[in-house]
C-alpha cells in the first residue's frame, strides 16, 4: 500500500490532504496516479504513443486493463515498462516535492520513460509482429523492430495409390499438450475420387493418441 495522504489520514494522521502535483484536489491513490491533471497528460503521451486508450474510474481498474492490453512480444515489454515507469516516475515527483521542495517537472517524466523504454529495447525480448502497427510505435520511441521470421513454407503433394487401390490419408490434432482434439481421414483412389472420409471430435487427448486414433479407425473403416 501507497502512503498517500488518505491512507495516512485514515490510519489516524491528521494532515490537511491536498495533491503534492496540482495543488487543488485531495491526494488519494486515484487521484494521483489517475485523475490529477498532470498525470492524465502523462498517460495521453505513453497511450498516444502505444495508440491505446485506457480509462477506468479506480486506479486498480485501470491498472489491471493497461496489464491485459494485448501486444506483440516486444511491444508488450516496452508498454509494461513504460506504465511501471510513469508510476515511478509520479511517485518519485511526489515525494521530491513534499521532502525536498523539487518543483514537479512534466517533461523529466516523459523523458525517463522514454528512456527507460529505449533501454528495455536493448535486452533479448521478444519479436515484434510485422505490421504498421508495431512499427509506428518502435518510431515512435526511436527504436529497431525485431521482425518475426518468415514462415518456412514446405509443400506437400499427394500422390495417387496404383490403380484399383484405395489410399486413405488421416490426420490428428489437439488444442494444447492435452486439449481438445480430433481426427479424421479421407479415402482415394488413383484418380483421386473420395470414396469416403470421416471427422470425429476426441475430447481431451494428447496429440499423439489424436493421430495413433486417426489411423486405427482408418484400419476400422477400411
Ligand atoms: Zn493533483
């Protein structure tokens, strides 16, 4: 818990409560990480930046939804450390201001979170999805994106049984190590007429019963 001056007052300090940043409002958790009007400034930067728009009425509420943004790997990083950063970088303002007189100075903040966001680039995280998007955040920070591979694409070609054979191609899959899955297969012959198939839901299976299956109800169904 944050020693603003409404938990200090309510744990039986009495203090004439008024935000350290704007001088006009009471300072409680939500005003000065949410509603004071420095701090909404702040966050109109870092979001614009993200394009983002992020609003709640309590500071938790807002703090949970900015968590569960969804991003690209590397993007995520650098949105996570820039919210982190303006929470410090406000916290720190604030006590500066009551214990040692230091005016509150917008333009420091921003910068340290641009900063702090410019070094968090530079550790081993993660891609970047390789869209506009992401790219107008990275400039906009400045920063190198890290492209995603492209995808090996291998092709497949299906080749016909012998005449007056049957080929049956089958296939397995779940949604996890152990989740939901299914199978199927398709029958041929060497003109590639489908003489019969089957899809069959699993419930929850291992990918390799998903494919083992596949191929024992093939035998079955031939
Ligand atoms: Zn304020």
């Amino acid at each position: 818990m944050l020693l603003t001056e409404d938990h200090l007052s309510r744990s039986g300090f009495q203090l004439a409560s008024r935000c350290s940043i704007c001088g006009v409002s009471s300072e409680s958790t939500d005003h000065l990480f949410l509603h004071c009007p420095l701090v909404v400034a702040l966050w109109e930067a870092v979001f614009s930046a993200f394009q983002q728009c992020v609003s709640a009425e309590t500071w938790q509420s807002f703090f949970l939804q900015a968590m569960s943004v969804s991003f690209s790997e590397q993007v995520r990083i650098l949105w996570k450390v820039a919210i982190h950063t303006v929470i410090w970088g406000v916290w720190t303002a604030r006590n500066q201001w009551i214990f040692e007189g230091k005016s509150v100075d917008f333009r420091s903040i921003l910068s340290l979170v641009w900063r702090a966001v410019s070094e968090a680039n530079r550790l081993d995280i993660d891609c970047m999805h390789n869209c506009m998007d992401d790219l107008l955040i990275l400039r906009c920070f400045g920063l190198q994106g890290c492209p995603s591979k492209a995808p090996v694409i291998k092709s497949v070609i299906w080749s016909p049984p012998a005449p007056g054979w049957i080929k049956v191609n089958t296939d397995g899959a779940d949604m996890g190590s152990l989740g939901f899955g299914g199978c199927g297969g398709i029958f041929q012959n060497y003109r590639a007429f489908v003489k019969g198939c089957f899809a069959i839901p699993l419930g929850q299976v291992f990918a390799f019963e998903a494919e083992l299956l596949a191929a024992s109800l093939a035998i079955d169904f031939a």
